[in-house]
C-alpha cells in the first residue's frame, strides 16, 4: 500500500475558515482513503472531518503535514495541496 506524507503552507489570506475547509473535508471524504491533516507537532486529525478540521485553527501561511495510505495517495495529497495553497480569500 502506497503511503504519501507532504507537508503544505496555507495559502488562503484568511486562513482555513468554513468555506475553504468544507471544500478539504469534502475532497478528503470523496478520496475513500484515510487522510489526516496536522498542524505543527499537534496530533493528526481526520482530514475529512470538517469539525477536526476547522479546530486546527489553519491561518494564511501556517504549514500543515497531509498523510494518506492507499493506491490513489498521491494523486489525492496532488489535490489537496493545490486545494490548500490556493488563496480561496482572492477578489
């Protein structure tokens, strides 16, 4: 099984707030692999728990770890990071 680890800077002026984390925790869901998401040294949460996600408190340029363990791993941590380097925040 193919495990992939990558570690990303949020990219959103206003950080990770409802918006932009319900579009991770849906991503995360529709993958069918087990992701989690961290912050710092902090515990990893289910990625695609919106709640676990939004409780990180993710801000503009704070850097997160994304782990995911299944045959699609790398694609789907591909998404992820273009999802959470993207400043959703854009006028």
């Amino acid at each position: 099984m193919t495990q992939v680890t990558r570690t990303v800077r949020i990219g959103s002026t206003h950080g990770l707030h409802a918006r932009p984390a319900k579009m991770f925790a849906q991503k995360a869901k529709d993958a069918g692999i087990p992701i989690t998401i961290s912050k710092d040294a902090g515990a990893p949460v289910n990625a695609a728990s919106i709640l676990g996600v939004i409780a990180l408190g993710l801000n503009y340029g704070d850097y997160v770890t994304l782990n995911a363990s299944g045959p699609t791993a790398e694609a789907v941590i591909d998404d992820l990071t273009e999802l959470l380097s993207t400043d959703h925040d854009e006028a």
